[in-house]
C-alpha cells in the first residue's frame, strides 16, 4: 500500500472508522474515533478508503470528566484494598 493523504478517511478491520494523521513509506498513523491513535507499518496494513463523513470527537470536557470519573473509581478500590 502507498501512503495515504493525512485527513483521509478510512476503515480498518479491527479498530473500524479513523482518520489518517501522518504517513510516510514506513509507517502510517490513524486516530480511531472509538480506539485512539494506533500506528501501523504501511506495506503491512489493510484498510479501504470510506467515503462516510467522520463523528465528531468528544469535547475536551467529557474525556476530563470521564477521566477523573476513572481516577476516582481507581482510589476507591486502593481504599478498600489494604
């Protein structure tokens, strides 16, 4: 596979719908909306291009909230562990 355009839409087996963020000969990035950023080695990796448009990322402010949310959920069981 050649490289792909950054802000390219594509669909992966595994991770589905991501967004292209950097790719060269090597080695290819996509930030997945559900996954994160994942890099893939780019004669290796199999996606197809989608043609869908893609969700939005959750604000700042959720992905805050949710992360002291977990942070909280992780000191209570350091709690109730001895």
């Amino acid at each position: 596979m050649n490289t792909i355009a950054q802000g390219k839409y594509v669909k992966h087996g595994q991770y589905g719908l991501g967004v292209v963020t950097e790719s060269d000969a090597e080695r290819t990035s996509i930030d997945f909306h559900l996954h994160g950023v994942k890099k893939f080695v780019t004669k290796l990796m199999v996606v197809e291009m989608s043609n869908e448009a893609p969700p939005p990322k959750p604000s700042a402010a959720k992905r805050r909230k949710k992360a002291v949310v977990e942070a909280a959920a992780v000191a209570a069981v350091a709690v109730v562990q001895p």
